[in-house]
C-alpha cells in the first residue's frame, strides 16, 4: 500500500498530510488507549450521513506514527535519524522493525516536499503500524456501512504525526488528543439550529433530504410559536433559556419534536403544531406554585410534560405533582427521555396496600370488608389508579413460611396501614419494616383498646375508629391525602 503528501512542520510538529480512500485509513490503524468509547448514537448519526451519499465532507482524520529503528539489528545504519531524515535532510528512511518506507518526492506543494509512505501488503494482514487520534467515530461507522453499501472509493484526508520512538511521545499523542476534543470552542446546539432552521436559503425540501424531517418539523413548529408570548408562559419561560440567559427557542423546540417522534406521538405525515403550543399553556398551569420546576433551566421537565399532554392518555398536572413531591425537580442532568420512561413505569404500576393488624379470627372479614369499600370508594371514582389491597393475613394452597410473603408484600407496597391496638409484637414487627423502607404511613387504633400506646407511636397522628363504618371513612380520607401527595390527581365527591 502507498500514501502520498505533503511533509509539513507545526508547532514543533512533523506531519505528512494527504488523502487516500477511507478504507485503506481504516486498514491501517487502529484506535488508542486513551479514546473514548464509541458512542453509539453518534455512529448511527454518521452511517446515516454517509447513507446519503450527500455532503460527504470530513476534516482530516488524525493519525500517529512512531518511527521505530532497531540500531542492534544486523545491516542497522548507523546515525540514521528518522525525523532527520524524512523532514529535512530529505533522505529516504526504511524501517528495520515494520516494514515502513518513508521516501521523498522531487515533487513540491507549496514548497514543501511530497513523501511516499511505503507499506508492505502482507505485513499489514496482522498488523496495523498507524494509531488514531482523531476520527474513530467516521472510520468505525464507515466500515460497519461498508459492509452493506459499498464506499471502497470514499477519499478523506489524513495527517499523520510523526514521533520519535521515546517515553515522551505517548505523552505527546494524549495532550493532542485533548486539545482536538477540548480546546476548540464548540457551536453550540443553538446557533447551529439557527444557521440551519432559520435560513430561508434551505428550502423545505432541503431541510427534509439534507439534515431530516426533525428539522423541517421543527421549522414549521417554530413558525406557529411567537417568542413575544414567552411572558404569558412564565411558569416555563425559564425552560428556553440556558445558564449564559441565552434564549434557545430553535433548541427547546428541536428537542421536542425529535423527543416526539421518538415516542411515536408525531409522524411524518401528521403533526398538530397548534396542539403542540396549547400544550405549552397546559404545562404553564400544571407547574404553577411549584418554584422548582417555575426555575429551572432544564428544559426536559417541560419537554417531558408536553410529550405527556400530547398523548391525551395522561394528566400533566398529576406528573407535575410527581416531580414536585419526589423531589425530581431539583435534578440539573436528568433528560426528558428517562423522566417519562419513569414516570411510565411509576404511573402503570397500581399502589398496593398493606394493613397489619392483631389477629382475630372471628372478625377479621369485617376487618377485610371495611379495608376492602376504602379502596373501592376511591377505584370507582379513580378507575385509572387501580389501588389495591393485600388480602389480610391469608394464604391459601400449600404450606409456605409467611414471614418472606409478607416481608415481599411490604417490600412491593405503596402504602402501609397499622392498625397498633393492642400493642401487637407482630405488627410492631412489620411496622418497623415498613419505616425502614420509607414507606406511606396510617396508624389507626380502636377507640376500646386500653393498652399503652408504646413511645414510639405517640410521635405519630393516630386516627382513631369507632366501629367498621368509621374505620372505611378515614381510611379513605387518608389514602386520598397519600395519593394526591404521591402525583396522582384524583376525583374526589
């Protein structure tokens, strides 16, 4: 295999740098130690660009070579200086360790000197002489689209540092690699948006065939949103702005309608962008008294409840409440993806209940009834919510030891009822499972019970019940209070 460029000096530096079809860059190296892992969306970004076969351009991707020279070797020249000798003595340099051939050109580009790198064919089936330091992303997307739409005759230019074979140059090589990936200001997603959506050079049809259909939706959505009504919305205006106070309508909205389609609740054809916008107001509503969500600048919160409103199949003002109540709104990181995945999982998952209590064969299904039109007052009202109860002290079928049902039941439920009359041991004993567990308290005690109420009870608001009926009603008051604490927005009569 042969490479052809230019030799070039910078910043202390050597350099060859040229072109040559990507496949062979890729046959000829290989990633260092110190890359990071591939991330796999921004490989799926990239075989998607060279899918198109459009716009296929790239900068240089960055090579390292170090010139190895054994001088104890048999037929070793002595004085051979590698650096010497390609860069300025412009001598022909041959590896005795890997088979590399350096060889200087009469041809120049700008006065500087073309070289010829030499590689032999069967040494390079085991062996890759060339590390990258930047490009690793193009290189491994591009033979994963190779393999099913062939771009064998795809060109890129290459620039391979040249380094002397000592302890310094791995240093050399890791601090290039971090100014490539750190030095250079980033454009940030802002006003790369806006160069692109907001240029009425790219017509629609550019928007959908150049960048994708996200851009051209967002485009239209933009179109439909006046910046001026931010101050109407002022429980969300915060979400549109960054930690500079910089105003990012392109990327809010970009992050939407690609968070959307994720999820299936838009699609090529049909979207609603006036839907989309009175969602805005409804989300507005639904974070109002809630400081936390009213002042971050995390714009998932918002993007995540818009997604939710979109679909009609849930309530923003119960999701609100759950982020308020857990806490979630102070999270800086968190992206609009996983707060609905979780929030999903949360909402579909009906709470449970579990009622410890002294046992009493001869009136424990009065116990169980009463427990039983509690939950029953709320589903019927609530059927969304799907509440429900474990069977009080009951087990049927074979044999088992109830201490791992129950201690599984407590474990898995959303709300736990102690009934403390008696000064039961058992039910102190589930008790404090539960507290540990950091689950949803109710203490109830019969008003005829005369036992010492323990301590540690007395730190907690009982509810007293006078009979069956009594014990229904204020079961149920209190699971409503728990409920609306835990996010769910609930019919109340």
């Amino acid at each position: 295999m042969k490479l052809t460029g230019v030799v070039h000096t910078l910043g202390g530096f050597h350099t060859v740098r040229g072109f040559a079809p990507l496949a062979d860059i890729a046959k000829i190296s290989e990633p260092e130690e110190f890359q990071r892992e591939l991330i796999p969306e921004h490989k799926e970004e990239i075989k998607e660009f060279y899918r198109k076969r459009r716009d296929l351009f790239f900068p240089e991707v960055v090579l390292s070579y170090t010139l190895k020279y054994d001088f104890n070797a048999e037929n070793a020249v002595s004085g051979t200086n590698p650096i010497t000798d390609i860069v300025i003595t412009r001598k022909e340099f041959v590896s005795n360790v890997d088979e590399i051939k350096f060889k200087p050109l009469q041809t120049e580009v700008g006065k500087q000197r073309v070289v010829e790198i030499n590689i032999n064919d069967e040494w390079l089936i085991t062996n890759k002489p060339f590390s990258r330091i930047d490009g690793n992303h193009r290189i491994s997307a591009f033979l994963e689209e190779n393999e099913h739409s062939p771009l064998e005759q795809f060109s890129a230019p290459f620039c391979i540092i040249l380094f002397p074979d000592n302890a310094d140059s791995t240093n050399s090589k890791k601090v290039i690699f971090h100014n490539i990936n750190s030095k250079a200001k980033p454009l940030t997603t802002e006003e790369e948006l806006k160069g692109i959506i907001g240029n009425d050079n790219f017509s629609d049809d550019d928007l959908k065939e150049r960048f994708g259909i996200e851009y051209y939706q967002t485009r239209l959505l933009i179109n439909q949103f006046n910046p001026n009504n931010l101050d109407a919305l002022s429980n969300i205006k915060r979400c549109f702005y960054n930690k500079l106070d910089q105003l990012c309508i392109n990327t809010v909205l970009y992050k939407l309608i690609s968070f959307l389609r994720h999820n299936g609740l838009v699609s090529n054809d049909t979207v609603d962008f006036e839907n989309i916008i009175t969602t805005f107001e409804q989300v507005n509503i639904a974070f109002d008294n809630k400081q936390r969500l009213v002042n971050t600048l995390n714009s998932s919160f918002l993007i995540a409840a818009a997604g939710l409103a979109v679909s009609k199949n849930y309530c923003i003002k119960t999701f609100s409440n759950w982020l308020s109540h857990n806490q979630i709104g102070e999270l800086l990181e968190i992206n609009a993806q996983s707060l609905y995945d979780i929030y999903l999982k949360v909402y579909k998952s009906s709470p449970k209940i579990f009622v410890a209590m002294p046992f009493d064969a001869r009136t424990l299904e009065d116990f169980q009834n009463a427990y039983d039109n509690a939950v029953s007052a709320i589903n019927q009202l609530n059927p969304n919510i799907g509440l429900s109860l474990f069977k009080i002290m009951s087990h049927k079928g074979e044999a088992v030891d109830i201490v791992p049902k129950m201690i599984s039941e407590i474990e898995e439920c959303a709300i736990f009822i102690a009934d403390i009359s008696e000064a039961n041991p058992n039910v102190a004993y589930e008790l404090g499972l539960a507290k540990g567990l950091k689950k949803s308290l109710i203490f109830v005690q019969n008003e005829d019970d005369k036992n010492k109420v323990p301590f540690d009870y007395t730190q907690t608001s009982r509810h007293v019940y006078t009979g069956y009926a009594d014990l229904t009603h204020k079961i149920t008051e209190n699971l409503k209070v728990i409920l609306t604490e835990k996010g769910y927005e609930l019919n109340i009569q």
